[in-house]
C-alpha cells in the first residue's frame, strides 16, 4: 500500500491511499502519525487500519503534485518529537564494486594506509550483516535535526549562505513511530533526499556533524510492507528544465554492506530513541552523489530522485537563504 499526507481544499492535513492516478481519501484521519497510533491501539497493521478506514472520495494525484498540496508522508503534530537521522558507510554500490572495494581494502590494511572512514567500511563489509537477531558492526550514525528540517516534496530546499555547498543524496528512508509501551513500529519506507554539505564534510571528516545540519526531503510517498532487496534509482539535477547530470543508483539489502535489522537495532538501542509516542525518519545511506563527479548544484537547479517500487519521483530545488544568525548573536543574561 502506498500512502501519501496532503492538504484538502480548506488547508486541513488528511490522509489517502494512491490507487493508480487517483488518491482514495481516508475518512477521519488527519495525519499518518494518528492512523499509525490508532493500529497500534488496535493491534492491527497500517494497511488494516486504512482499509478499515478508506472513504468514496477521491481526487487526482497528478493535480495534487503540481499544486503543491503533497506533504510529507509522516510527521509529528510537535515537530520537535520528530527525530531525523542517518547512517552511512552503508552501500556497496554493485557486485563490480564490491570486489574492487575488498581488493582496496585489503591493499591499504597491508600498506598501513586505511582511513578511519574506510576501517569503519571495513567493518560493515565484515560483519554489518549478522544472522538474524544477532548483533552486527555499528555503523556510521548522524542527526539531521528534528521535525523542522523537513521540506515537503517540491518545496525549495533551503541551504543558508555560510554553506559552503549543498547537494542531494538519494537514499531510502525508514519511517517509524514509538508505540506507548516504547516498541519502535516501522510503518514503511520512502525515498529521501538526505542534502548535504559535502564541501564541509571534504575539508575533515570530523566535520560530518556540521554538514549533515541541513534540510532534507522525504517522500512523496510512503510504502508498506517489506521492500525489495534489489532497488534500482535514478538520480538527476536539473538546471532551466534541461538534465545537467543523471546516474543510476542501486539501494535495498542486496547493494548494502549493513543489514537494514542491524542498522535499525544500532539506532533504537539508545533508550532516548524510543520515547512513546515519537516519530523517526531515519535515512540508510547512499553510494551515488553528483558531487563526486565534479558537479556543483546552483540555486534554482532541481534534484530528481526515483524508484519505481516507491512511487512517484521525490523533486525539490535548491534555494540559497541568508543564516539569520551573526557572531555575537548570544546574548547574557
């Protein structure tokens, strides 16, 4: 089932299940979160309780795109119980990589020369897929920030003027929703564009902190039930409505060097993470970045980012906006 979060005609946030070109509106549901809590309460799936709750009306999803009413897939009515994070180091790219990667490993291991960030790789690659219920390797972890970040599907994402670059990062998203008794629910996934700063993150690696504390985008669509292990993208810039740069990326378990149980265990094994009640968006990583070839995005340019099996394409611009903050901003009291 895949669902989506809009705005109707008076402004109010509802819920509707994509059927094709149409959207079949849920009657009584005013946010993912609620219809999510309300399954838990009745003991049932996701795609039960919209079933359960499915309307006659229905209106064109196409329109609703363009229009600009698509929000989200899920939120928290507090946007400060939304926690956005992510992990990396996680993709292997293709099996073509993945042995040029072991060959690269195990030449710098004998030469004295592997990274920190390649170690930790290393360690992914080794053990980031234990048999199921075991502990694997704890991967990269990052926070994004909290409900605030977000920008609904085509809405400018927002890069301030002291960021010294900002560039997509195509990724699949988790979603998740803390139960009362603090049980962490997945209720599906979705595509994500993580938006970096990757000429921060360049200079050290110790700046990956300060370049991930950016905007980010997730959606349209939010899709139930377990995925395929094998999922093939596309990544594209688009700069005056003419494709600057395009490339294919592959995600899903099969083009992972962690498992998606590990990644998910790594990140709710801190008690602070599952508070009843809260929502999770967490991203699980990426191997394809325009970055990497050379390409600088330009205010206005558009990222284009899709997988069949997700739905519609997710598609933002970039928008460059001032800091709103100076040195000697703080004030004593």
């Amino acid at each position: 089932m895949r669902l989506i979060q809009l705005r109707d005609e008076g402004g109010d946030i509802r819920v509707g299940v994509v059927e094709g070109e149409a959207v079949r509106m849920l009657d009584g549901v005013d946010s993912t979160w609620a219809l999510a809590n309300a399954a838990i309460a009745a003991g049932c799936s996701l795609e039960a309780q919209a079933a359960a709750t499915a309307g006659t009306a229905t209106l064109d999803y196409a329109q609703l795109l363009r229009d600009g009413r698509v929000l989200n897939p899920l939120h928290h009515p507090d946007p400060a119980h939304c926690l956005v994070t992510g992990t990396g180091l996680t993709h292997l790219g293709s099996a073509a990589a993945r042995d040029a990667m072991h060959q690269k490993l195990q030449q710098q291991a004998e030469d004295g020369t592997l990274t920190d960030s390649m170690r930790m790789f290393q360690w992914g690659v080794e053990g980031g897929i234990p048999a199921p219920g075991n502990v694997g390797a704890q991967p990269e972890w990052f926070y994004k920030g909290d409900g605030q970040i977000l920008v609904a599907p085509g809405a400018p994402l927002r890069s301030p003027d002291f960021a010294l670059d900002g560039g997509e990062e195509p990724e699949l998203v988790g979603l998740y929703v803390i139960g009362p008794d603090g049980t962490p629910h997945r209720l599906g996934f979705a595509l994500g564009n993580e938006f970096s700063d990757h000429v921060t993150e360049r200079q050290n690696y110790l700046y990956l902190a300060h370049s991930k504390l950016r905007a980010c985008a997730v959606g349209p669509e939010l899709r139930t039930g377990p995925l395929p292990a094998d999922l093939r993208g596309t990544s594209r810039l688009r700069r005056d409505g003419e494709v600057v740069w395009e490339k294919p990326f592959l995600t899903g378990e099969a083009n992972m060097c962690h498992s998606l149980e590990n990644l998910e265990y790594h990140h709710f094994k801190y008690a602070a993470h599952r508070r009843p009640g809260d929502v999770h968006l967490h991203f699980f990583g990426t191997a394809t970045l325009s970055f990497a070839d050379g390409v600088r995005a330009q205010p206005g340019d558009v990222f284009e980012i899709a997988i069949p099996e997700l739905g519609a394409p997710l598609a933002n611009p970039l928008q460059v906006v001032p800091g709103g903050f100076a040195p000697g901003g703080v004030r004593a009291l």
